[in-house]
C-alpha cells in the first residue's frame, strides 16, 4: 500500500468543520484506491497565537516541511483586526505560503449544472464557464517591502514588487494548463498606471512566445472584473498578480453560486498547499451550516497535483456531482425554503459516493492503521494538467 503524509492545518472559524470533512473523503479515496494517509493536525492562523503565539508556530512549520501535501481549512477571527502584524492569524497564512515557496495559486471555477440557478447570472451566460484562475501568490503588495505604519498611524506604505523570473515561472504554469486546455491564457494587469504591471505584461508576452500554440491575451483588471460576470465564458486560463487574484477569485465565486464550493491548489517545487478560497465565515462558524465542498475540491486538487493520483481525484471530484446531482444542498446553495444539509451529512454523503464502488460503508472509512512514512519531499507538477 502506498503510503504518504498529509499535514492538516484546520484554522480557525468553519475552517475546522469544513477541514474534518475534507479528512473524511480523503480518506474514504484511501481506502477504495489503496493509498494511507498520515494525517498531523497542526495549528494555524488565531489557533496558533491560543496555542503557541504565533499564527504559524514551530510545530506547524516543522509538520510541513515533513509532508508530502498540506491541508488548510482558513484562518481568521473576529478580535484580531487590530492586533500586532506578527499576530494576526492571515500573517501566518503568508508565512506558510512563502515557508512552501508555492508561487502558483490555481482556481478553477466550473459552473456546475445542477446549480445554475444558484447564480444571480442569467443561465445562458453561465452556459460552458469553465475558467482556471492562475494567481502569483508569494510576491506584490501582500509581500513587498517596505510596509507599515508611521509612528504617528497617520501614514501607511505597502510596497507593489515583482521580478522576472517570478513573472517567469507562474506564466508557465498558465501556459502550461491551457495547452490541456482551450489554448487560451488572458493576462490581467494594470499596465495603463502601473509600472509593474507594465513589466508584468512585457514578460508575459514574452513567455507566451514560448507557446506558440496557446493564444494570448491582455485585458485591464478593471474591465476583466466587468467581462468575469458579463461574459464568462470567454475565459480559459485567467492569469494574473496576487491582489488581482484575489480579488477576481471572488468575484468569480458569483457565477457558481457560493463562495464555499471554490477549491484551490497552491504549488512550487516541494509540497503543495490546498485549501478552499473562502475564509473563517465567524458568522457562520460552529453552527454545523458550512458548506465543504471547497475544501472536498481541494482535496481532490490534492490528490491530482499533490500525489498524482489521478484517479483517486476523478472519483471525488465524480461524488461531489453525484451528491449535488442528487440533490443535496447545504444552506448556501439550497433554495430560499427548501431543506438544507449540514456541513457533516454532505461530507458524508460524498465520502459515501466514493466508497460505494468498491462496496465499503461510510463507517468503515476511520482512522485506524495510521502508519508513518519516511519524511521525504513529493515533487509537484510544474505542469498542471486542466482541473
Ligand atoms: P469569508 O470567506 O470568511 O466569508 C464571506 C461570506 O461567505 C460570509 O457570509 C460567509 O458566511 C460565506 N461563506 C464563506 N465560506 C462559506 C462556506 N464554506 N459555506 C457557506 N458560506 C460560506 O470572508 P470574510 O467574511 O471576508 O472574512 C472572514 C475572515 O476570514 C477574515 O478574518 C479574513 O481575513 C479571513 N479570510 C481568510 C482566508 C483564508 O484563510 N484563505 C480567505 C479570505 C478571508
């Protein structure tokens, strides 16, 4: 049986709820694909200042390094606005990114049929939206220095940097998915004010020069967050700067219907970080109402990039139709008055979904037989194959 180390980081706010289930399907594809999985649950985010301090402490450092994939629920609590930049809990989300050196951030957002109507969009604009976002994600204005506050708090400075070579390297990934995908990459900057930006765009062009095969394009972030609801459709690799992405994921998440059905990967050159693109939800959090499909996604992201096995993700990302198919709906996506599931029934019933080919029964999918496994570093793909 093959054998591999999953460090789980559950957060903060529903960022546990939606992680147990995540665990739970991920497992459940353990079993029926005879794969074991060493799950370390470490803390993260305001779990990691209550435990340790720190909103990434040793122990979770260490837990990373060590394996082959990492799990993150979200961070995030109400209260720690305003505290010290070394202990917020996002400060140990950026932290972790950068410990992993995972610049790739890759979003797909497919409009599930099943779940038109969810979206505030008209149907026939939702028709064929299928749209990976590729977002810098260790570089810009969340990392760029100098930042901070004068001693006054009058006077605010975030600094917006990119290099080359870190231009470079997350083209190629977009490049890299179109080829497996509709052969189109559009680039999103600012290139009108921004001198970055402008390198941002020479550099694209010139990597695209690399791909003769894959069309490209240049839009303004401004008028690409007005086509992402207007026109949908007409994006296939999405390829842009940190703060963009972030934005534009979003926005994105209205033309599936909610922000909690979103899955990401993060990749570089040593394990890769998975997670959905939602945050803690504390209006949300503790009432059993999440919806964890985002973070079920990303496990099966997990399973395609972070493990290869291939699959092992076809079959979850096949359940989570198959549920959705069938009807359920947690109260994010459910119809204004109609029944709604708890974040744990759906991820049983999908756990239950990948189980049931090979005749196993969902209780059967526990965590016994836990075995360790040699701390070795899983390479990741550099070239992502279409979600
Ligand atoms: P959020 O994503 O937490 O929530 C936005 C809205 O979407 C809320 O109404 C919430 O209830 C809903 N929502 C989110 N996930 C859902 C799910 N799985 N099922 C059903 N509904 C869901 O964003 P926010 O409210 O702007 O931020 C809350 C906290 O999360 C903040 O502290 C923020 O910094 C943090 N945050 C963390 C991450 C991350 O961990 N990657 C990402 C974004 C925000």
């Amino acid at each position: 049986m093959t054998q591999y180390s999953v460090a789980v980081l559950p957060g903060d706010g529903i960022g546990p709820e939606v992680t147990a289930e995540a665990e739970r399907v991920l497992r459940a594809a353990g079993q029926r694909f005879d794969v074991s999985f060493t799950m370390s649950h470490v803390p993260i985010g305001a779990a990691g200042v209550a435990s340790a301090g720190d909103p990434l402490p040793e122990e979770t450092r260490a837990a990373v390094r060590r394996a082959n994939a990492v799990l993150l629920g979200a961070v995030g609590a109400p209260g720690l606005e305003h505290a010290p930049r070394h202990l917020k809990p996002e400060t140990g989300l950026l932290a972790l990114r950068a410990l992993l050196g995972v610049y790739a951030n890759l979003r797909p957002v497919t409009v599930l049929a099943p779940l038109v109507d969810r979206s505030p969009l008209k149907p026939d604009r939702l028709e064929g939206v299928d749209v990976l976002i590729v977002r810098e994600l260790t570089g810009g204005l969340y990392y760029g220095e100098p930042r901070g506050r004068d001693a006054a708090g009058s006077r605010a400075v975030n600094t917006l940097v990119y290099t080359v070579p870190e231009i470079e390297r997350v083209a190629r990934v977009a490049f890299d998915a179109a080829r497996r995908r509709r052969r189109l990459v559009t680039s999103v900057d600012k290139a009108n004010v921004l001198e970055v930006s402008q390198l941002w765009r020479e550099t694209v062009t010139a990597v695209g020069c690399e791909y003769p095969d894959v069309r490209l394009e240049h839009l303004y972030v401004d008028y690409a967050a007005m086509r992402l609801v207007s026109d949908p459709a007409a994006f296939d690799v999405l390829l842009t700067e940190n703060m963009f992405g972030d934005i534009l994921s979003d926005e994105a998440a209205v033309l599936v219907g909610s922000l909690g059905l979103l899955p990401s990967a993060s990749l570089g050159a040593g394990a890769g970080l998975f997670e959905p693109i939602h945050g803690s939800a504390p209006d949300i959090a503790g009432k059993g109402v999440a919806n964890p499909i985002g973070a079920i996604a990303s496990v099966a992201m997990l399973l395609r990039y972070g493990l290869r096995l291939p699959e092992a993700a076809d079959a979850v990302d096949q359940a989570i139709r198959a549920v959705l198919d069938a009807g359920a709906r947690t109260r994010d996506i459910a119809e204004p008055g109609a029944p709604a599931i708890g974040t744990r029934e759906m991820g049983e019933r999908i756990a239950g979904v990948v189980l049931k080919e090979c005749g196993m029964r969902n209780a059967e999918c526990g965590i016994e037989g836990r075995t360790s496994i040699p701390h070795s570093t899983f390479r990741i793909p550099h070239s992502p194959e279409a979600p």
